[in-house]
C-alpha cells in the first residue's frame, strides 16, 4: 500500500499486538487505551492530510519502483527544489502540532532515506548491505512508521566504565545464528516505542565499548521477546480544551527491552564491523536529513510561540510596555535566525557521491545547539507575560457548571470573553507548566543528543581556517604601519 490514510494507520496499528507495559500493566490494546488515544489519532490526522487531495503535489511524490504516491519524506532529494519540498512537506505536517509532536512519521522517515540511498556504504563481506535498501523500500511503499533508539542505559558514563561482561544492561549481541543475532539488554529512550510498526535500532555513537555492540537493524515492534516500557502518561486528561496539548500530541518514551530477541539476518544492516559503524554519520549523512527535518519543525514550533505570546499580550493589553515588546521581539529574532539558518542549509546544499543533494549540515548544526537554549527561553518568556494567567484556569466542567457567572465576570480578558481567554492561557500552561510541557523542555534539549557533546562537535568538525587566515591577515605587519 502506497502513501496511507488516517484510517488506513489506525486499521494497521489496531493490528498491531507489541509487549507494552504501563503503570505496571501490560497494555491490550494500544489504540483505545486513553495514554495513546491521543497521539494516534492526531498521527492519523498527519496521514489524511496527506492523501487530502489538495496537498497531494506537497505530501507525495511518485514512488521511482511502483509508480504510485508515497510520501515526500522519503523522497531521495536530487534538486534543491526536492529539497524545499521536503522542508515544505515537513512544515505543513508541523503546522498540525504547532511542532509539538517530534516524531512525526518524517522525522524517521527521513532517517531511513539518508541510509538506504547510501545502503552501498554497508556492504560487507557478508553483503548485508542491501536489507537497508529493501527495509527503506518497504517502508516508503507501505508508508511504515518507525520508532528509533540509539542510546544505551545511563548506569555509569564515566569514561572509565566498562560494564560486566556476564550481565549485559546495554543491549548487545549474545549469540549468532544461522537465523540470525540474538540481542540481549536495555536501549533508551524509544519514544513513540511500541505504537510505531517497526523499531530502527542503530549503535551507539562515543567511545568503542566491543564488537558485540556494534550492530543495526530493523524490527517490527511485535517481535517476540522485544518489550517496551513506558513512562507514565503526561495525558491527564482527554478534553482539547482543559489539556490542550498533552490530549492530542503526548507522545510517550519508552525503555526498550531485549530479552534474547531474535533478529533475522534479513533485518540486520551492520553487523560486528567497527570502521563501518565509525563512518555511518558522514558515509550516510543521515545526521544531516534529520538535522534539516528537526529545524524545520523548530521553526514552526518558534512560529506558535510567538504567536501565543502575541495572543497573551492582546488578550491583556500590555503591549503598550517595552519590556513586552522587548521579549516578544526576542522571539522574533530567534524565528527570523533559524528560518535563516535553514534556507543556508539549502542555499548551500550539494551533491554528494552518490548524486543526492544534501544541505550544508554547518546552519543546521548551528540551529541544533542553539535551539536547547532558546527553547528554555521562549518558555520564560510566556511565564513571565503570562503571570497568574497560567495558573487562574478553570476546566470546560466549570465553565458547564453554576459558577459559570462569576467565571465569566471575572476572568474575561481586555479583549476576549473569559472563556476564551481561559481557553487561551489553558494552552500557555500546557506548554509551559504541565508534565507535557516540562517533557517539551527536556525533549527539545536532548532529543538529537546531549547538547554539549553536539557542541563539541561542531567544533571539531567545523572548518576554521578561513576565520584563521583573516585574522592572521590582520596580524600582517604592512596592515599595522597602514
Ligand atoms: C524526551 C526525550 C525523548 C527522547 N527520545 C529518544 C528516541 O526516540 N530515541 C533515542 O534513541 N533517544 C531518545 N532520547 C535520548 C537522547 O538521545 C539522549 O537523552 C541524549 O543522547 C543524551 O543522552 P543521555 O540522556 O543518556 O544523557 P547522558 O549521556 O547520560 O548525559 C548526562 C549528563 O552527563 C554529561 N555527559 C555524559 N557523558 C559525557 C561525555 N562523554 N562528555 C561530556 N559530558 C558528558 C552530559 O552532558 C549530561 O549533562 C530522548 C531523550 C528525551 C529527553
């Protein structure tokens, strides 16, 4: 089945039968269950809009293997036309979330273009490297979802810890089959772990811990002896109008567990190959595309909160004062930088070796680590603008209820009823105050990795010698007499 429906994902997902534990219950089932309610159906919202005919040119193109639609994220781009198409297609599917949900289908799918379409860079002796070419075809064919998880347990990150090799915790290969490698141990953080049909595990980046642990595949997430384990919902409760956010985009993350899963070797991309697995980032650039979808969800999401905080500031007239205008402005400027930023990327894209046009990853890593520290801010901001508002807000019951009249006395806004105005603030608590937005703050630091490290990265990868040699030229003796 090419490019899906919401129904089509509901029907798909219905089907699916994945070990997921909640609250120390083990999950039946996943679509009518009130912690994942919310987040499928507005997933399925994603895929209508999509086939909606009217967006089809954005959302789909024309598969190169079937001749069918299938969606623009995993669309190879060979232009900087497919480029923006793909930052446009990203950005109308944000648009629906307010760039609340991080993982849509996009992002992953995203990831699995990058490496399928560089699939030549996993061949090795044992030629594995075409199962991610057939895994990517299969999912842009089908329009598969996929979750990810590419971090090992956080028991000890000292430099100096090696773990017991008897009792693995990180998830590592423990015997090799005919069949296949038998995994064993944790991974962090799936999020959406369990509701997706599949599970994209890759290694893990940083110091080399043994060939055990270098590995990567594709699973579904019905995979018997895979287990995921979730986190407490941050969807208390279902109304849009007392939970704005956490009702319809609570994502949820989740420890996943391998309790000796086997992994066919048709599912197995890299295996045991350590130079490989070294060059995944830079052969695949797989970083890159996912850099390029993440900010341009950013920038969607930075477009919301400027517009909230505008809406706060109208809603009770303190536009008027310039420490309010000073804020607001702040979040202009951080809109109108990574909106630069992203256009750089593609301004300055180019072709790689193996014919795609990939952006220029320096603006992207540059939004990249800057966005953990902005996105603390804009949250500042609308708690600061927004005062007691974010936390005087009655629920929809109370406004059905016989105190309705003192609500609405005393609480409508300079230029909004109460109701609309307590609506208005309910969303401002959800991004700022509530667990899901607490999530939000955590998610937006660390969802592509720890910050400091990104930051060191760029550092090292980052060409300076331009920047040298101008301010070497600067040092030039004729300059200092002129
Ligand atoms: C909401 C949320 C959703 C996520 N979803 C996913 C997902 O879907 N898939 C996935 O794979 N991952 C996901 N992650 C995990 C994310 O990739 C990690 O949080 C990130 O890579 C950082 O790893 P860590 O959390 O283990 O932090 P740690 O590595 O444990 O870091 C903890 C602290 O120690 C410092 N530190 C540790 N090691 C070093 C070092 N070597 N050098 C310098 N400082 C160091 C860090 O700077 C940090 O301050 C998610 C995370 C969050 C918060």
């Amino acid at each position: 089945m090419p490019a899906i429906n919401g129904q089509d994902f509901l029907e798909r997902i219905h089907q699916l039968q994945p070990e997921i534990w909640l609250d120390g219950k083990k999950i039946t089932d996943i679509c009518n269950h009130e912690a994942f309610k919310g987040i499928l159906t507005s997933k399925a919202a994603l895929f209508d809009f999509q086939t909606n005919k009217k967006n089809l040119d954005l959302m789909t193109y024309v598969s190169p293997v079937s001749g069918e639609r299938v969606g623009t994220s995993f669309m190879q781009p060979k232009t900087k036309e497919d480029l923006e198409k793909r930052r446009l297609s990203t950005q109308a599917w944000a648009k629906l979330s307010g760039g609340m949900m991080g993982r849509s289908p996009d992002y992953m799918n995203s990831c699995l273009m990058a490496l399928g379409t560089a699939w030549d860079h996993f061949q090795d002796s044992r030629l594995i490297g075409k199962h991610i070419l057939q895994m990517y075809e299969r999912a842009r064919e089908n329009d598969l979802t996929l979750a990810h998880t590419f971090v090992n347990p956080q028991v000890n990150r000292s430099m100096l810890y090696f773990e017991d090799e008897e009792h693995p915790i990180s998830a590592k290969v423990v015997k090799e089959t005919s069949d296949g490698i038998i995994i064993k141990g944790a991974r962090l953080l799936a999020t959406q772990g369990g509701i997706t049909d599949e599970l994209l595990v890759l290694p893990i980046g940083g110091k080399y811990i043994g060939e055990s642990f270098i590995y990567a595949f594709s699973i579904p997430s019905t995979t018997p002896n895979l287990r995921f384990i979730c986190r407490e919902s941050f969807r208390y409760r279902s109304s849009a109008f007392d939970h704005p956010l956490g009702a319809r985009f609570e994502e949820m993350d989740t420890i996943v567990v391998f309790d000796n899963v086997l992994v066919p070797w048709e599912r197995v991309f890299l295996y045991n190959d350590y130079s490989i697995s070294m060059e995944l980032a830079s052969e695949t650039r797989y970083f890159t595309f996912l850099l390029h979808q993440a900010t341009a969800r950013q920038v969607v999401k930075t477009e919301f909160l400027l517009g909230l905080a505008q809406l706060i500031v109208d809603s009770i007239d303190i536009g008027s004062y310039t420490h309010v205008q000073g804020k607001v402005s702040e979040i202009i400027t951080a809109l109108e930088t990574l909106k630069a930023l992203l256009l750089s990327s593609e301004m300055n894209a180019k072709h790689d070796k193996r014919g795609r046009m990939v952006p220029d990853v320096n603006p992207l890593s540059a939004a990249i680590t800057t966005f953990p520290r902005l996105y603390p801010r804009f949250i500042e901001i609308l708690e600061t603008l927004g005062a007691s508002g974010l936390i005087s807000i009655p629920t929809e019951k109370d406004f059905e209820s016989p105190i309705r009249g003192d609500l609405d006395h005393y609480l409508q806004g300079a230029s909004c009823d109460a109701k609309d105005r307590t609506q208005l603030f309910r969303l401002a608590w959800d991004v700022c105050l509530s667990a899901f937005g607490g999530r939000q703050k955590q998610y937006e630091r660390f969802f592509f990795g720890d910050p400091i490290r990104l930051e060191s990265g760029l550092y090292n990868s980052y060409s300076k010698e331009s920047a040298v040699n101008l301010a070497k030229s600067l040092l030039n003796s004729n300059l200092k007499k002129e």
